[in-house]
C-alpha cells in the first residue's frame, strides 16, 4: 500500500520544529530529513514552508543560527534552540497536547451530538 504524506496543521511547524532543535543543533536540510525519517515519511517539510518559518523563529529569538561545517565538508547555517525557545517548545506542547486530546475525544465519541 502506497504512503500518503499529510499537510501540516496551521501553526505545527513551529512546534516540531522547535521539538526537533531540543536534540541539539542542526542545519536546515538535517531538520526536515529528521522529521521525515522519524515520521516515517508521513510529514515532509518543503524548503519553502521550512526556511521562512527558521527565519521567523530567529527574527523571534526562539533559536540561533551560526555558520559551520557538515559532516560532509559543507557550509551550512546550524540552528540551535534559546532558552526562549525552550520557553517556547513547553508552551506549544502544552497547547499541542490538549488540542490533540480535545480531537482524540471527538474522534472517538460513543455517541452522537445531542
């Protein structure tokens, strides 16, 4: 059976973008390859929706970006997450989790509205 990939919910992309920089530090490329991987290629991140929500999330001090080297000997922008990103990340979770919650009651109600 063929995979589908699913559009990001309005608002996602921060929180899983910020999620994935709690590991560590990471270039834009390695970001979107590690949430596809870890995804199992259900969510891929395009350039075009990844790099200005990086831009938006360091205009916001959420994370900082510094120029390094690759594994492979390349230049490229490691952005890694403040401790206003950390502030961030627990307040989107918090608000991610009880989303999911209110959804996962609705998707598993018993019986009909009244």
């Amino acid at each position: 059976m063929a995979r589908t990939t699913v559009d990001l919910l309005q608002g996602t992309l921060d929180l899983i973008v910020l999620k994935t920089l709690s590991w560590g530090p990471m270039h834009g490329f390695g970001i979107a390859r590690w949430i596809q991987h870890t995804t199992e290629d259900v969510l891929q991140v395009e350039e075009g929706s990844l790099y200005p929500a990086l831009y938006r999330m360091e205009n916001r001090a959420w994370i900082k970006a510094q120029w390094a080297l690759t594994e492979n000997g390349r230049r490229a922008k490691y952005y890694k997450l403040t401790a206003l990103g950390r502030r961030q990340l627990a307040a989107e979770s918090k608000t991610w989790a009880q989303l999911s919650g209110a959804i996962g009651k609705i998707m598993t109600a018993k019986r009909q509205p009244a």
